[in-house]
C-alpha cells in the first residue's frame, strides 16, 4: 500500500494507530508510485462512469488503497452505504456471493447521481473458491445497472476467465525505491524518529518495493531502538544481512576458496536461518555486477542460484544443497574467468 503525504497530529490515541493506517491515502492525490496505472483510476474518478476493475499486482503497492480512495471520490458521503468491502481470504464462499453480496446489489441506495453505482470490492479475491466466482458472473450482469465490482489480487491467473473479460484489468507493480524513500521521509518526520541514511537504504531493501512493509518495519524499528540504522532494521526484519551474503559470494568468485565461503555459511545457518531464507537473498546480492569479472560468469552465477532454489522450494532445503550451489558457483565462475583471458590474449 502507499501513504498519504499529509502528515497525522500525534496525540494518545493516534499513537495505537499502525502507521500503515495512521499514513494511509484517503483521496487519489495522496497515491504514490505506479503512475500511469493511478492516473487511469484518477480519470474514472473525474468522469465518474466506473467500470468492473480487476486490480492485481504485489501486495504493498496500493491496490485495496486506490479503490478506497476512488469510492470515497465518486461517492463522497454515500460511500458509507454504497461500498461492500469484503476480504476474500475470509468470505470466500459460495454462501457469501448468494446472500452478502446478493443483497447489497438489490439495496436501494441514494447515490449523488444516476451515473454513480454501488461498489463491491472484493480483496484477495484469487482466494476465492471457482464455484463463488462462477456465481458472480450472473450476479454481475443482472445488476450492472447498478452496481460495479473491483477485484483486488495478487494472482490474475487464479481468477477464472469469464470474470476476467467482465472487468477492466488495471496492473500494478512493485514501488520504485525513490516512491518508498520518499513516503519514509514523510513519516519519519511526522513521528520525529532518527533513521540514518543506511537505515533508509535498509527499510528500501528489506520492503523489496513493498510500502506496508517499508512503514510496518520502519515503526517497528522505532519502537525498538533510539535510532533506526541498518543494523538495527535487519535485526527487526530478521532477514540475512546483504554484506553477509556479499562476502560469502566474494570468497568463491574472487578467491576461488570454497572453504572459507563454507565456514561463513555455516555460521549463517547457525543464526537460525533456514535455507529459504538466504536463497533469496543470494539471488538479489547476485544481481549486482559489480561481483563479477564478466557478465558471463555473472549468468552462470544466477542461473546456479536459480537451480538451487528450484531444488529449495521443491523441498530439499539441507545445508548439504547450499554447499552444491557454492561449489558449483566457484567451477562456473573460475572457469569463465579463465574463458575471458584466453580470449584477451
């Protein structure tokens, strides 16, 4: 989700409130990131003929926010009774479509004008079962006249296709790192907390593009610690330290010394971290060129990484697939390096 820019008075009860609430955006203005996809939403906001929208992306990156801001938008004060907001990961039943929503599509309710509709949004609908998407294909088209549905997801493909073609397919995609900065700073000032430069390169870290993330670490940070740096963030997210990996890497592509880089994984594996864990980490650390002698041995690199987490997430998570993978890191490596001077001589 994004934050809203305008910054919330502090007082005792606003300070229970979660920051990605207290900061959440209640107009279309206030959205960050994802620009040509919200300035599409702020078109239908202006000229109020909303169709069914089917919004997917990442979680964190404003989905359910930017509907919410487009009903409070088209509807003003009638959004209290014209908007059905339902989780699907919850209500995600045939018995749900049949009653719930069934009955507020044939509410009567005073709208500001004959082009507005009522608005069912549905979060997390890839949850939902195929027999209550298929009920709502025929609950769409017997009250089109009246009300409009917005399906939220992470997963497009899990929502069947006849429900796809009724909708308007909006995209969204992960928050650019400058977006995320930006909202921090925002926040940071409003609470009056002390984050350091590398604590703010951290939080972008750790969030991978994602703005619930950013802020939920962010106050998490702040409550634990005086100052929010990098070591105190990763310490909170509980995620394998980059520089960590980054020397791992370094000691079988640069020194060629399997042994070492195997004593330092073992002590990051004795930390606690599981093995689907530090994969990921592994891949984001491996995306930087700068590691490398060539992008050749940069390719072999990532495509040995991928072959690990494929084995990884099919289950074989042992230490013994990690130390494969440093192995087979230091042969692709050392071998391509080799390649690039023999063709430089």
């Amino acid at each position: 989700m994004a934050a809203s820019s305008s910054t919330a008075a502090a007082s005792p009860v606003a300070s229970s409130i979660p920051w990605v609430e207290k900061y959440r955006p209640q107009v279309m203005a206030d959205v960050v990131g994802n620009q040509d996809t919200v300035s599409r939403l702020r078109i239908v906001a202006r000229e109020g003929n909303l169709p069914n929208l089917l919004l997917c992306g990442p979680p964190g990156t404003g989905k359910t926010t930017s509907i919410l801001c487009l009903a409070r938008e088209l509807l003003g004060d009638a959004a209290k009774d014209a908007v059905l907001e339902l989780n699907a990961s919850d209500d995600r039943g045939l018995d749900v479509v049949r009653e719930r929503i069934k009955q507020f599509a044939q509410k009567k309710v005073t709208l500001p004008s004959a082009m507005h509709h009522k608005i069912v949004i549905l979060d997390e609908a890839d949850s939902m079962t195929p027999q209550a998407q298929q009920a709502l294909r025929r609950t769409m088209e017997l009250h089109s006249s009246t009300t409009r549905f917005a399906f939220a997801c992470n997963n497009s493909t899990r929502i069947i296709e006849p429900l796809q073609s009724r909708c308007a397919v909006v995209r969204f995609t992960k928050l650019s790192n400058a977006d995320i900065l930006q909202r921090l700073k925002v926040v940071a000032e409003a609470e009056r907390v002390i984050v350091t430069e590398d604590g703010f390169e951290a939080l972008i870290y750790v969030s991978d593009g994602d703005m619930r993330s950013a802020l939920n670490t962010l106050q998490a940070t702040a409550s634990g610690f005086e100052v929010v740096d990098a070591d105190n963030v990763f310490k909170v997210a509980d995620q394998p330290h980059p520089i960590a990996i980054e020397e791992i890497l370094r000691q079988v592509i640069d020194h060629g010394d399997i042994n070492e880089a195997h004593k330092q994984l073992n002590r990051l594996l004795a930390r606690g971290y599981s093995a689907q864990d530090v994969m990921p980490a592994f891949f984001r650390v491996a995306q930087n060129p700068r590691l490398f002698k060539s992008e050749e041995a940069q390719l072999m690199c990532l495509r040995v990484i991928g072959d690990t987490n494929l084995r990884v997430c099919e289950g074989c998570g042992s230490p013994l697939q990690l130390a494969a993978m440093l192995a087979r890191i230091t042969v692709h490596c050392s071998s391509a390096g080799t390649a690039q001077q023999g063709g430089r001589r």
